[in-house]
C-alpha cells in the first residue's frame, strides 16, 4: 500500500493536537462538565476559582460548565456546515470543471452570485424565516451556513479540475470508453482529495465563525447553550464593561484555539501537496549540526563539508589504487 | 586561489583522470577544472548520490559534450559546480577551480573556486563570466516582460555605465546574431515560437561576453529542423566570439558534430571521456557502445537493433560494483563486486572506467569495443 | 499498388479533415481565424502492418491519432472500420473504442496518480465487460503481452514507483488489453530514456507481426519511423506531403520539406556547417494560399504560391505532394493519398 508521508513539522503536530483536542471535548464535553449549564443556584458574578474554574455568570451559571457544553453545539453545527458545503462545492465545482459548455456557464454563474452576496446578511435573513423551534437544530443550522459557504470552495475546485481535465490519465480514461460521471468520481476526485481537505477545514472554520456570530447577535436558539451564546449573555450583561472577564474570554478563546488549530492543519496540507515548502527536507537540527546555513538560498547550493570520511566515497578508491 | 595550489590540488587528482593543468603560459588555456565533485540529495539514510566523483576539465573554447540519460547526473553536475542546484540538493565535496582571468593586466590568470565561493563572489562571475541556457526557455522567460526589457535587466545589473541607446543597440546586435529580427525586442515571450524563444535565450547568455556557456538540452524541446538551425548558429558563434561550451544532451549523434571532447555518464559518474569523433568512431564503454546503437540509423539496411536491455539504475538503489554491470552484456565476477576507476587508456585522451580494458588477467576486450579509431578524424570535434 | 492490396485494410480513413476556430490575439471580438490542423488526409491502417507519420509540431499528427481514435470529431471526412463506414457525427461507441486504441505520449500523465497499475489495467476490461476475475487474468496477459514479467510484480505498485519504459509498456497493455485491431501510438518513445527507446519499438514491431497488429506510429523521428514502419507518411501543416511504402522516403526523399527535415537529423557524417539554413520561422504560420511549405522551400516557383500542389507519383508506391513532380501522374486516392481538392466531394459529407 501507499504510505502516506505525512510532513512533521511543529505546526503541523499542534494543529493536529489543538483539532484532537476539541474534536474530543465535542464527544465528551458535555459528560465532563462538573454542573448543568442553565444551573442558577450559585452565588452570581464568582471570579474563577478552585469550585468555579471559570467563574460564574451574573445569574449565577458556572462558566466552565457552559464552555465544556458549548463545545458540542459550536463544533457539530460546523462540521455539519462544513461537510455539506464541501459536497456542494464538490458537485458543483468538478461538474463545472469538467463538463464545461453550458454547464460550466450555469454552475459558474451560480457560485459567482453566491459570492458576491455578502454572506452573513444573507445569512441572518435566511435564519430569521426559519421557524423559531427549527432553531435549535443543528443540523437545519449548519445546512443553513452551508448555503452561505459553498461558493469559494466551487470555484477553487473547478479550476483545479480543469487543470485536471487535460491531464493525458483522463484522455486515457476517455479513450477505454470510459463514461463521464465515473471519471468524474473515480480519476479526477481523488487527485483533489487535498484540496478537497484544505477546502473543508476552510469551511469548517467559516462555518464556526457565521454559527457563532447568529448565536452572538441572538439568532439561534438561546436554549442551545454553545461558545456564541455565551457571548450573546455576556454581552446582554455587560460583561465587559463590568470587568467580567471570565465570562467572554473563555468562549473567545476556545473560538480562537479552535481556528489556530485547523489553519495549522492547512499548512500541513500545504506542504504536503507542496514538497518545496518542506525546506528542503532537513530539519532544523540537521542543518545546525552539520553547519549549513538555517534557510536556503535560491543560487546558493550549500555545501556539506563531510565531518568523517565516507568509506564509498570515489575519491577514497581512487586515491587508494594509486 | 593560486595557480599552484590548483596544480597541487590536480596533481592529487592524476589517477582519478584529471590531467594535470599546463604550467607556466598554457595555464591561461584552462578554463575549469572540477575534481571529485560529489552532489547529494537530502542527507543521512535518505541520501542520494546523484553525482559521484566527478573529474573534469575545460580548455578555452572548447566545447565539451555531456551525454547521458535522466538520472545519470549530467545536469546535477553543471547546476552544482554553478551552485545553481535548489534545496535539497547539498555538494558533498570537490572542487571547481574556474578561471577569472588576471588579477592584474598581464599577470597570471586566478582560478577562483566554486564551491568555496560566498554569494558576491558567485553574482559577479554569473552571467559575466559563466551563462546559462536552460531546456525549456518557456518557463525561463517571465511570460508579463517583453524581451527588450529582458536584455535591458541584464546589462543595468551587470554594465551599470551603459546608456539606454548603448542597451539598445547591444540588444539588436545580440538579436542579430541569433539570427532574429530586431522588431522582437518588443514582445512578449509567448508570441514567440519555441525556437525562436531558445534564440533569445541564447541571446540573453551571450549579453555580456561569457568565457563559458553552459547549454542544458538547450534543443531538446524544439523540432528536428529548427535544432539543427540553432546548433548550426551556435557553431558559428563560438567559433566567432571563442567562449567555451559544456553542452548537456541524451542525444550522442548530436554531441559528436558539435563537441571537442565528451564524457558519458551513468548513475553519477563518468563512465567514458573521449575525443567526440574516437567516442562515436570506437566507442570503450559498452554503455557508451550500447547508446550509440540505441539510434536507429538514416542509412542502410534496416536490421533489428536491440539497444541496452533493462532500465537505468535507481539511484537510491545503485547495483553493486560497476552501476552498468546488470545491463552490461560483457559483465564478469568483477563487475559485481569492484567498481571500476576511470581509468587512462594507453590511446591520447582516452579515460574509460570498465574492468574490462583494465584487467588484462580476466578481461578480454570484445571486438566491439577495440575498433581502431580512423586517423583522419581522430580527436577532432566535427564542428570546428 | 499491386502489394498494398494484399493485407487486409482494418481502418481506413478518406479524405479526413479538422478545423480549429482560433482567436486572434489582439482582436477579442470578432476575428476568428480557422487552423486547418488536419487537412485531406486519407490513410490506411493494415493487419500485420506499420504506418509511420512523421512530422514537426504543428504538423496536425497528434490531431488526426486523435481523430481515428474518435475522440475528436472531424470537421470533414470519413473512417471506415474493416469496410464498414463510420457516421462522423456518430456517437463513439464502446465497440469502436475496444477496436481502435491509442497510446499516449507521455507514459508518467497518462496513468493517474493516485490508482495502482491494476485500476489502470482492470478498468477498461469492466467496461468492455469482462467479471471481476476473468480482468484480473487478462490484465496478467497484457502484461505479459509487452514483457513485464512477472506481472504480479506490477498489478499493485502505483505509477511513481515504476520507470518511464515501464510505465509505457504498461500503457500499451492497457490498450491492448481490451482486444484491439488498431493500435495508435503517438510519439509513444519521445518521453523516454535514450536505451530504453529501442525496447518499446521492438515491442511494437513484435505486436504487428505476432498478433497482426494494425499500428499507426506518429512520431517526429524519421529515423525511427525508417526503423519501424512499413509505409512512411510525412506530413507538414495538417497534410500529407509524401508517402512511400518502405524506405524509399527516407533513402530517396523528393519532396524539399522530407529533404530539410533529413537533412536535419543529427548524424555524425554529416557535418554542422552543411546545415541547411533556412532562417527564423514561426511555425504556427503556414501560406494560406498554394503550397503551404513555399514560404520556406528552397526550390520555390511561382506556381507554388498561388496553387496547391496534388500528390504526384514519383515512383512505385510513392508519391510527392509538389509541384516540382508535375509531369508525373496523380496519385489516386487508393494509394492513401489525398485527391485534388474538390475531386473527393463524393465520399465526404
């Protein structure tokens, strides 16, 4: 089988920690938070402590319970997003590319007025005809922001699809006889398969920061308790004026961490469908140790002064025949 | 650097083939001498020695030919003695003394070298002094820039007392000499022909007079008729303005009508260096004996060729011994185990590294490979 | 012509044409201009048989493999299948494709990346309708077929792990895998290692005398085309400018682009400064009007800018689109050699 050869640059480990991390907590977020998120029986407005890792509200909700609860909602509502805008994408993206003609006109067509409305208004309208119980759910939630979401992903994907296209394996596919949508789906999807990936997290993202700021400016459900609700209340209580900073910095940073994370996960990608970005292949510590120069020059090939006499080396044979 | 500490260094370097440079007045005749370069990719377990060992020399106007397949290293080796090789690509050792000329006027020529050199150093000699011409001038030529501009962008980095009209004029020159029309100055790149394209690359490497220009496959790319245009120009070039030429090629038939001398690579190292007509006439190497057969010929009877069997060596998996001796139809014990030296013949000029003319205890050499090399065209380069 | 008739004609293609409309840089809006990438061309493709075309970039070779193959539709023309006639405009069918295949040029593009040798093999036996195992056998003779041995070695490495001659062979195995009367093979060595480039052409020639084969060899190597091919066609600018059975073209050339583009060819004994010198040229532009090589021909005439030669035969089995040969008769169609324009309006669409 293929070994996958995975770059393991710093980055690219932490961002797949960061990502582990809050995947987990989205599982057993929930499981591990010490009280209820809608408990008001403690004493408002507590500064974090030993019972209260992250304070307490002004109406008296522990805090920590809320972020660990919060994660779930917050990450769910994303992925969802993520995963259908992805699909979308795919669809319309590699359908566009490849078929071309008038298909690719219409898809085209489509995906640029998608881009060109602002998302988020047309977000908040959209959500504002959704029927109030419907805003719970989140999956109607994330198949809403996926709708916002999709258009980018499209266009990025059928250009490299029609760079794909040209490509001698599809002619060759062509010339077997074999038909369109299976080219589609079984030569050209899985040479996109970074892409595809560098456009979910990107999604994914996207749809953190459009699920959060419904949340922040009260479009969601405020019985769902995730990290832009949190904001919503903290700001309904004038947290931070207040000096309650415990209360919104959690969730902020939580959102933050969250996006750290996944873009150090797209700089894996990066390199991975870009070796030269990989420096050449020599980490940093190989370069100290040997002396060589910490970044490459382009018209400068460093060169390697051998620390001890390669036995293979030709000089060595030639010079001992003499 | 010194002349004589070049002779010691090549003194050192006898017996792995580098003749030792001419002392006193025939010095300033050496235009480049590389000892036992070695270029790797990456480093520890997962390096590859992509060129191993290397010795060669070049005269003044001289034109050496480097044949060999992808993977044997040609390339590897011009673009590291040049220190033009990117990441990963680390040298490993040797030298490359090249000749600046004289420190003072009428003093002796200095011998600068490479490897050694800092980055100021290697931007003066570039372009000035040792120019490029790369295989595909489409991905050379910055596709938004006319190539007027091109030619201007050399002489202000390199001629800064030159004048616009002095830029011009020296352009349309150059343009002329590669036989283009001058109106092309002002266009861009891809409303140019590939030949056409490869002509302004030559151009642009002859801008500022080079004592060395190196040709990477500069024809590979381009159809039959318009190469032969091109290597026919480049003949009259260098036999005008004398600068010396290392030219790259998979294609033997080709090297032997433009080159002085040639070397054959295989898997990183010199397998057979020649005289062009001697290599082509009577070739030593069954490498080199099984490439020139490999081209089916224009005259004749058509006969069933079989060229080498197999595929060339895998460089992070060299075969023991000589890299050849798998495809080699005269492999003996030896072949597998020792790997041979490049080693002097007893003819002019002749190196060749296969047990088969070094050990006469086991080795009898084929017919094949001990024709006798016609004497009118011995050691003579077809296009002077 | 007597010997021409012998072997069975498995495709044949009469009077084949294709237009390109192109945009003039520098004019967005209206002009169009039309490139006659494959102009008239009529060959046959015989059991047992190689027919090489030979020409430069530009001279439309690639663009008519693509039209036998059927995967571009011709502007004009017809191809006729062992004696059955193919409707242009007709859908490709999945028969057409199992009976006529094409090798590309580059042997690392033309296999994806991402699948193992045996996707590239298997598949196209599952849509010419062999079961799951019945393919996996087959595939195992194709790679004997062009001697990858043993072929398990190969069926489950992926592209980049093998070597261009490998990979090569691979692709001809997968065009033949499915059974084909035709192969076509376009510039199938030029991507290749010098040494290995004899190995694929002898392949070749075994296919075409083992398991008669018909093979169209397009190529820009007149001496491999010498080496290879039973009939010799060079083509410049989208048509045929000389056709010979054998060698006769290549020893005996009579038309001056076939004379240029020998002349052309490396070879030791024949000196740089004897290089014809023909001067800058763009070979994207052709003479719209006559002969289309008289820009750059040396022996050019008046009539040559103004009328389109015919192809004349100039011998036995020969023939020479010029007007240098005008006392000689016309060749007839029959010989694989397109008609005066006009004269083939009957057979065309």
């Amino acid at each position: 089988m293929k070994t996958l050869n995975l770059p393991r640059s710093p980055k690219v480990v932490l961002g797949l920690g960061i990502t582990a991390f809050f995947l987990l907590l989205t599982i057993i977020g929930p499981y591990l938070a010490p009280f209820s998120p809608d408990d008001t029986s403690f004493a408002p407005n507590l500064t974090p402590s030993w019972h209260h890792w992250f304070g307490t509200t002004s109406l008296g909700q522990d805090i920590f319970s809320q972020t660990l609860v919060g994660a779930r909602a917050t990450i769910v509502v994303a992925l969802v997003a993520g995963l259908v805008a992805t699909a979308l994408s795919t669809l319309v993206g590699v359908s566009a590319g490849y078929l071309g003609g008038f298909t690719d006109d219409g898809l085209s067509l489509m995906s640029n007025v998608f881009l060109a409305i602002p998302g988020l208004p047309l977000l908040i309208v959209i959500d504002s005809y959704l029927p109030v119980g419907s805003r719970s759910n989140a999956l109607i939630i994330g198949l809403v922001i996926s709708l916002t979401g999709w258009a980018w992903g499209a266009r990025v994907l059928r250009a490299q699809t029609m760079s794909l296209r040209n490509r001698d394996f599809i002619e060759a596919s062509r010339i077997i006889g074999e038909r369109r949508w299976r080219i589609m789906l079984t030569e050209v999807a899985p040479n996109l398969l970074p892409v595809l990936a560098s456009s979910l997290l990107f999604t994914v993202l996207y749809s953190i920061g459009a699920y959060v700021t419904l949340a922040y400016i009260g479009l969601t459900s405020s019985s769902v308790w995730n990290w832009g609700t949190m904001l919503f209340w903290a700001q309904a209580n004038n947290a931070p004026l207040s000096g309650e900073w415990y209360w919104f910095v959690p969730p902020g940073v939580c959102i933050a961490l969250v996006g750290t994370g996944l873009s150090l996960l797209n700089f894996g990608i990066d390199e991975f469908i870009n070796p030269r970005l990989r420096e050449s292949g020599l980490t940093a510590r190989q370069r100290r140790r040997r002396g060589l120069p910490r970044r490459v020059r382009l018209g400068l090939t460093p060169v390697l002064r051998p620390v001890v006499a390669k036995a293979s080396g030709p000089a060595a044979t030639s010079k001992a025949a003499s | 650097m010194s002349t004589d500490a070049l002779e010691r260094r090549a003194a050192a370097d006898v017996v792995a083939g580098a003749a030792s440079p001419p002392s006193g007045s025939g010095m300033n005749e050496r235009i480049l001498q590389i000892n036992d370069f070695c270029v790797d990719y990456g480093v520890d377990e997962g390096a590859v020695r992509a060129v191993d060992g290397v010795d060669l020399h070049l005269d003044r106007s001289k034109v050496l030919g480097v044949a060999g397949e992808s993977g044997s290293g040609k390339s590897t080796l011009v673009y590291g003695f040049t220190r033009l090789l990117r990441a990963p690509a680390l040298i490993t050792g040797g030298t490359a003394f090249f000749n600046v000329g004289p420190a003072s006027e009428g003093g002796p020529d200095e011998f600068i070298d490479l490897v050694t050199a800092n980055e100021a150093t290697l931007r003066r000699v570039r372009w000035t002094q040792i120019s490029v011409v790369i295989q595909s001038a489409l991905n050379a030529l910055n596709p938004v820039v006319r190539v007027g501009s091109l030619f201007n962008q050399v002489f202000k980095a390199h001629r800064r007392e030159m004048s616009r009209a002095d830029r011009r004029t020296r352009a349309i020159e150059l343009l002329e000499l590669v036989g283009l029309n001058p109106d092309r100055l002002q266009r861009f790149p891809h409303e140019l022909s590939g030949g056409q394209r490869q002509r302004v690359m030559i151009a642009l490497a002859l801008a500022l007079d080079p004592q060395l220009v190196i040709m990477d496959e500069p024809t590979t790319a381009l159809d039959v008729v318009t190469q032969r245009e091109i290597l026919g120009e480049l003949a009259e070039l260098r036999a005008r303005f004398g600068f010396a030429m290392i030219f790259i090629t998979h294609d033997l038939s080709l090297l032997v009508e433009l080159a002085d001398e040639i070397v054959v690579m295989y898997a990183g190292r010199l397998v057979e260096r020649a005289g062009a007509r001697a290599l082509y006439d009577a070739p030593r190497h069954p490498y080199t004996l099984g490439l020139l057969n490999s081209f089916p010929p224009m005259h004749g009877e058509r006969q069933e060729l079989t060229g080498i069997p197999g595929a060339p060596p895998d460089l992070s998996d060299l075969p023991s011994g000589c890299a050849f001796h798998p495809r080699c139809p005269y492999a003996m014990e030896r072949c597998a185990a020792e790997r041979p030296p490049l080693a002097k013949l007893s003819e002019e000029g002749r190196y060749v590294a296969c047990w088969l003319h070094v050990d006469e205890v086991h080795a009898t050499v084929p017919v094949e490979l001990r024709r006798a090399v016609p004497t009118t065209s011995a050691g003579e380069g077809g296009a002077t | 012509m007597s010997d021409t008739g012998s072997a069975m004609s498995e495709l044949q293609a009469r009077h084949l044409t294709r237009h390109f409309k192109i945009r003039v840089p520098g004019h967005v809006l209206s002009a169009k201009r039309i490139v006659r990438a494959v102009d008239d061309v009529s060959l046959d493709l015989r059991a047992g048989q190689v027919t090489a075309v030979v020409g430069e970039s530009g001279s439309g070779k690639s663009v008519l493999a693509r039209l036998l193959a059927r995967i571009l539709t011709p502007t004009a023309g017809e191809l006729i299948l062992r004696g059955t006639p193919i409707a242009a405009k007709a859908r490709r069918s999945l028969a057409y494709a199992s009976d006529v295949q094409l090798v590309l040029q580059d042997p690392f593009g033309s296999m994806n990346p991402v699948h193992q040798i045996h996707h590239n093999l298997i598949r196209p036996l599952r849509i010419h309708g062999a079961s799951k195992d019945e393919s996996r056998a087959l595939a195992e003779t194709a790679l004997r077929r062009v001697s990858l041995e043993p072929p398990e070695r190969f069926l489950d490495r992926f592209p980049h792990e093998l070597s261009g001659g490998q990979l090569q062979r691979i692709s001809i195995a997968r065009a033949l895998c499915v059974q084909p009367k035709v192969l076509l093979a376009d510039e199938p060595i030029s991507m290749l290692d010098v040494s290995v480039r004899l190995g694929v052409l002898n392949l070749l020639r075994g296919l075409c005398d083992d398991e008669q084969l018909a093979i169209l060899y397009i190529t820009h190597d007149i001496a491999s085309a010498r080496y290879l091919a039973e009939e010799i066609i060079v083509m410049y600018a989208g048509q045929v400018v000389e056709y010979s059975r054998g060698t006769t073209l290549v020893d005996a050339p009579t038309h001056p682009y076939t004379q240029l583009l020998i002349a052309s060819v490396p070879d030791p004994s024949n000196p740089l400064s004897m290089a014809p010198h023909v001067g800058e040229q763009n070979l994207t532009t052709f003479a719209e009007q006559g002969c289309r090589f008289s820009p750059r021909c040396a022996q050019v005439m008046d009539i040559c800018r103004t009328e389109e030669p015919p192809a004349f035969l100039v011998g036995e089995s020969h023939t020479s689109k010029c007007w240098l040969y005008r006392d000689r008769p016309e060749a007839s169609v029959e010989l694989a050699i397109p008609k005066r324009r006009g004269e083939g309006a009957t057979t065309t669409k």
